[in-house]
C-alpha cells in the first residue's frame, strides 16, 4: 500500500508519543484525567499523521459509550434559579422546554431532574458538591431569572447547555430562539392581510435577553415598506407603569395592528375602548405564554428542550466540561401559530 494510503491507527500515535494506546484514546476524547500537556501534545501528534478515526468502529465505540455515559451519569440536571415557589417551571413555555428535554432524555437513557437553585440559600454555595454526590455530571442552564444572573457553579466539573444566552455564561452552547427571523414572519403575516401601521410593544428584559434582535427585525421590516408610513416609536416596558405606558402609546401612534410581548397589553386595550381584533389586530411573539388563541409565533420551545438534551449527550460523550473556547449556539426558528385575534382588513 503506498504510504500515502496508508490510515494511522491510534497504535501508531501512541508508538511516537511513548503511551499506551489507552492514554491515546483517552487524550484525544479530552479526559479529565491526564494532563492537559498530554493532551495537547497527543492531538498534535495525531494531526501531523493525518490521522482520522474509521468510522465503523468510531459507530461502534459510540454505541459502547453511550451505555457506559448513560451508566455512570443517568441523570441529566435542568437548573433553574428563580426564588419563588416552582418560579421559571410555571410559564407554559419552560413546561413545554422540561417536556421535550424530558422526552429526549428517556430516549437516551437517561432521567430529567429540575434543580430549583435560590441564589442567596446556604445551599447554593454547596451546589456542585450536590449534584456530584448526586451522579449529576450533565447540566442544562435554564433562562435565569434575570439575564444577568449567576449561579454558584463549578461549570468545570460539568458538562453545560443554556437555554438562552446569559450575559455570564456566554462560552457554553446555548439554544436559543431565532427572534429575528419571527418577528420577520409577523411582518409577513401583516403584510399578506393589509397591515401597514404597525406597532411593537416589548418588555426591556426580554429584548435584552434576546439582543434586541425583536427592535432590529421590526425597523428592517419597515425599511423595506414602499412607500413607508410614518414610524412608530417601539414601546419598550419596565416592571412598573405598563399599562398606563401601553394606553398613552395607542392613544397617541393609533397603530392597525400591535406585535407585542408583554403582561397587560390586552387590559390597557379595553381601558381604551379598543376591541382586539375589532379595533386593533395583534400578533403575540410568544403564543405559549399569551392570552389564550392568540395569532403569533410558536416559539416551538419543546424542540428547544430536546436539541439541549442531544446537544449535552454529546458533550458527556466527549468528556467536554466548562467552558468551550468557541462560544456555539443551535437556532430554533418559531412557526406561525393561526389565533383569532389577526383578521383580513
């Protein structure tokens, strides 16, 4: 065979690097437990044969540790911190993430457990302790209470997924929702039926959790209006004033039609005598979490649950704990969910 031909084995990585074929192994799976100059040094090696794994017995070996993960590690932990009782878990869009995570973790062979972490409890501090003695090696991060947040988490002795993008845990890969292209789809939805004075009304945490990607889309939207109408300031909330904020905005822009995620929009409608869909049309970005029949975005959060699983087998298979040097992210696009509250103009 030329030797060009030839496919490195580990046998031969170990023969240079004066190992066993087992320390190979275990240095390019990234193992805890060898130094990290092994296996910078082993990985080096590796590349400078050409060498890649044969996939037969890469399916086999995966196959194998698969039952080994799921032995050692069966329980995958979901975290969230918020302080009241059942907190993130009673919004309807965080029980659809915990069933589908649910859902794909059985299928794997593993169980779900939803860890409830009060930051300022003594217990907080004994976090990581818990969860090793626990069996808990595998993390998914819910959406913190406030996105700004942090929890008292040795993430280098796990494997971690976020649910979102908090500002401190940036480097973990996180599945998130492709806000942009949603608002997009409203925007295609108000156009097919006649709307073209449109409004957004957003809660200021929210658009930061999202990176304003909400804003962003909505003045795209508009700019590709021909001939545009006169804009519509975006109506950004805080905790308190909403629906006094929410009634002087319709009372002064009089949109057709509102694109909104917000608590009490629907109340400070009627406080004006508006009637949805009578008077005003509106589009929720978050039909989970909205007044019940809402036409908008299904934010699909129960696939969001599932990817995070798959994602997080993955890293458990790798032996890739903390922080990764390349922050990654997986998008989830909503789809359009048909309400009654956007009729034809």
């Amino acid at each position: 065979m030329p030797l060009e031909d030839r496919r490195y084995t580990q046998k031969d990585i170990a023969t240079r690097a004066e190992l066993s074929v087992a320390a190979v192994s275990m240095a390019l799976k990234n193992h805890p437990s060898l130094p990290d100059e092994t296996i910078v040094r082993v990985k080096q090696i590796a590349k400078e044969l050409g060498y890649t794994p044969d996939p037969v017995l890469s399916a086999l070996v995966a196959h194998r540790n698969r039952k080994r993960v799921r032995n050692n590690f069966s329980v995958i932990g979901i975290v969230s911190n918020w302080s009241e009782p059942e907190g993130w878990a009673q919004l309807q869009s965080a029980q659809e993430v915990i069933e589908g995570a649910k859902a794909r973790a059985m299928e794997l062979g593993y169980s779900l457990q939803h860890i409830r972490v009060k930051t300022d409890a003594p217990e907080s501090a004994r976090l990581s302790a818990i969860l090793k003695n626990r069996g808990i090696r595998g993390l998914v991060l819910a959406p913190l209470k406030h996105h700004q947040d942090s929890i008292d988490l040795e993430c280098d002795d796990f494997s971690v997924v976020t649910i979102e993008k908090p500002t401190l845990y940036p480097n973990f890969h996180h599945i998130i929702q492709n806000q942009f292209d949603d608002l997009l789809l409203c925007w295609e939805k108000l156009r097919e039926r006649g709307y073209t004075r449109v409004g957004l009304v957003v809660m200021s945490d929210l658009a930061d959790r999202c990176h304003h990607q909400w804003e962003a889309a909505h003045n795209y939207a508009f700019s590709q209006m021909d001939p545009a109408p006169a804009p519509i300031p975006i109506l950004k909330l805080g905790e308190h004033s909403q629906t006094d904020s929410i009634r002087h905005w319709l009372r002064k822009h009089k949109p057709q039609a509102v694109i909104g995620r917000c608590d009490q929009f629907f109340e400070a409608a009627k406080l004006e005598n508006l009637g949805i869909p009578e008077d005003l049309g509106y589009v929720s970005l978050n039909i989970s979490d909205d007044r019940p029949g809402t036409s908008g975005i299904n934010q699909n959060r129960n696939v969001m649950g599932a990817i995070a699983i798959d994602a997080l087998n993955g890293l458990l298979l790798r032996n890739q704990r903390g922080e990764q040097t390349v922050a990654t992210s997986t998008l989830v696009d909503g789809t359009w969910h048909e309400g009654d509250t956007l009729p034809p103009r």
